[in-house]
C-alpha cells in the first residue's frame, strides 16, 4: 500500500492496524525497530494524546515496501488565537504540531516538537508569517508537487515547555509526565513569548511583507525635512504657513495638511524619499517609499496533506483586491512629525519666554529711570 492508501483510509489512527505491522516486524521509529518496552510507552503516548486531543491527532509515516517507519504524534488545531504579553492578539488557521520521536537505550523520547500550515491569510502569506516561533515561509519552497506542510523546529527558548520535555526524557514515558508536556503543548502555540524574542512578532504581520513596513527613526531632524527650509524663510523675512494655536499659555503647532506640506518641501532627492516618505496601508500600517504595490502571485499546490482520512490543501485566504494601493499617498510618518513638531514648539516658545523676560526686565529699567528724574515743579 501507498502511504496514500494508508492515510485515506485512516490506518495511521487505527491502533489495531499499528499493532499488526509491529507484530510482523515491519515497524519502526525514526529508524530504529521498537521493542516490547518501547511500543508499550508509544501506545500510552497515543492513548494520551487521543484523551486530550480527540480527533484532532494523527501519526505521520513513511512507507517502503511493507515497511512503515513512524515519524511523530501530530496534533491538528483547526483555529487558535496567539496573544502576547501587551495583550496583542493574532488567529491563524491549521496549524499542525508534529512531536517526532526517537528510540534510545530502549526507552522512547522526544526528539523534536515542530510546527505547519495549510491555511494562510494574504497578509500572513505577504508577511511570510506561519507562527511567532517558527522560521519564517520560503516562499520559494512552495510549488506544484510540493509536498505540504512544510514542518520546522519550534523555538522552544526557556519555556515550561522544556521544563515537561525533560521530565519525559529523563524520568520515562508515563501518565505523570505525558499529560502535563502534551497539556503545555497548547501553551506553545497559543502564545508569543516576547521575552523570548520571537522569530516573526505579530506586530509585523502585514499586507505589503514585513520587509516593507515603515520603521520611523530618531535623528537630529534639524539637518533633515522641511526644516532645512526654515532657513528660506528667515533669509528671505517670510513666515511659514504653519497653524498654531495656544494652550496653556504655550504655542502648539498643529499637525495638519499644511505642516505636511511644510516638511514634504524638503524632501527632494531620491535619497531623501527613500529616507523620509511613507504610504499608509488599508491595514493601518505605513510602508516605505519604494514598496511595490502589487499583489502576490499564490502559487498552485497538487499535493494535499492527508489527515485522518481529510485531504488538507494549501490555501491563502482574505486576498486584496487589485485597486486595493490605488492612489497610494505619500507622508510623512506621524512619529517623525511629532519628533519635529516637538522641536518647532520648544524652539518657538523658547524664543517667546526670552523676548518676554527681555521685555519684562526692559519695562522695569524703565519704570525706575523715570522714578529717579527730578520733579518738574515751578516754585
């Protein structure tokens, strides 16, 4: 039988049919032929993983000729959500968890615990994006007779996770150590672990690909922007056409068209648009100068990935439409004005408070001249 013929017809859940190929001698893990004590630990591992995860669990194989040679146990979530510590939340859709395991010294152990996809939406395709601890998508890898899901390694940093996978490899396969490792496993994939500096943070998830996602910058804006053209006007005695209003006895700049329009003035090289203009997305992000707009070819996949008996193809959902960047508009990112306009403020109403203590110390010099004159009195 074919490994096709196999999982459509959902042997790779039927225990029985396990049974009857270790019985015969034609089956192996990872390489290495299973012995009385090591089939035993995998039967309670499957017993376990179907009590927690009913339905959802498959066992992924390799054929050759009579011989089936186990890969690992793979857990199935149709739809989950990935929340981080500020509380940032993302849903993906089919994400496969695969635990490979090995044989050593006649006990069984987890060798690696890693991660697929079948169901992507645009932006995460976009964006490469298949889970926060998972390598990003090779968008080259994915062709015709691919073979999908791709499974990569989960980075698993210092999380609990580790903590349970230990106990398993040191202490032996049994209910206290299988329940608490496969119940943390919905950890893993449920939450960005932030502190463990994420391969691809959610934040960054979006339509045009992370690569192209405008990170503003601090600098010393003065030798940058519109403000260079402050000068022009203090040379030539003009006022720029800037709207300020007063608050709290301060001058405020409002940011506006017209403070736009005043910084975009000094945006003229190529070097400086690439610097300094942006577009802001339909998903709310802004996206550097030189993005292209177009939309990304999906490519066709034949090969489905079969499991319990489903054909699971893959698929990007949630495509933009073609006029969905028409009449893109360029600007300059609101953290870059506020860092100007900041500046404009301080050096305005820095200059307001001199002319005003000037004034203020003037008008007493004054006052006290005429005290000391003489009185003009005829007598």
């Amino acid at each position: 039988m074919t490994i096709e013929e196999i999982k459509e017809q959902k042997l790779t859940t039927n225990f029985a049919w396990i049974k009857s190929k270790y019985e015969q001698g034609y089956l192996h893990l990872n390489g290495e032929a299973f012995t009385n004590e090591t089939f035993e630990q995998f039967r309670l591992f499957v017993k376990i993983t179907n009590e927690i995860y009913t339905d959802s669990w498959d066992i992924d194989i390799s054929v050759s000729d009579l011989e089936v040679d186990i890969i690992g146990i793979v857990i199935h979530f149709p739809e989950i959500t990935i929340t981080n510590k500020n509380l940032k939340q993302h849903k993906i859709k089919d994400l496969f968890v695969r635990i490979s395991l090995k044989i050593k010294e006649n006990r069984l152990s987890v060798r690696n615990i890693e991660g697929a996809r079948t169901t992507f939406s645009y932006k995460e395709y976009s964006s490469k994006y298949v889970h926060s601890h998972l390598h990003r998508m090779n968008h080259g890898e994915i062709g015709l007779t691919t073979n999908l899901p791709i499974f990569d390694s989960f980075c698993l940093g210092s999380g609990e996770i580790n903590i349970y996978k230990s106990d398993l490899n040191t202490e032996g396969f049994s209910e206290d150590t299988i329940y608490p490792f496969l119940m943390q496993i919905m950890s893993l994939v449920s939450y960005e672990s932030i502190e463990g500096t994420p391969y691809m943070y959610l934040e960054r998830i979006s339509l045009l690909s992370a690569d192209n996602v405008y990170i503003p910058f601090s600098t010393n804006i003065w030798f940058n922007l519109g403000l260079v053209s402050i000068r022009d006007y203090q040379a030539n005695s003009l006022i720029p056409d800037l709207d300020f209003m007063v608050e709290n006895s301060k001058y405020v700049l409002r940011d506006n068209e017209k403070f736009v329009t005043f910084l975009k003035r000094g945006v003229v090289t190529g070097f400086d648009k690439d610097k300094f203009l942006c577009f802001l997305g339909p998903d709310g992000k802004y996206y550097k100068y030189n993005t292209s707009h177009t939309i990304i070819d999906i490519p066709r996949v034949q090969k489905p990935y079969i499991f319990r008996g489903e054909k699971k193809y893959f698929k990007v959902e949630e495509m933009p439409s073609e006029d969905t960047f028409n009449n893109v508009e360029y600007t300059i990112h609101p953290k870059i004005r506020l860092e100007i306009k900041k500046i404009i403020e301080d050096e305005i109403n820095k200059n307001t408070i001199r002319e005003s203590t000037k004034k203020r110390y003037s008008d007493r010099i004054n006052n006290a001249r005429k005290s000391l004159e003489s009185d003009k009195i005829s007598v």
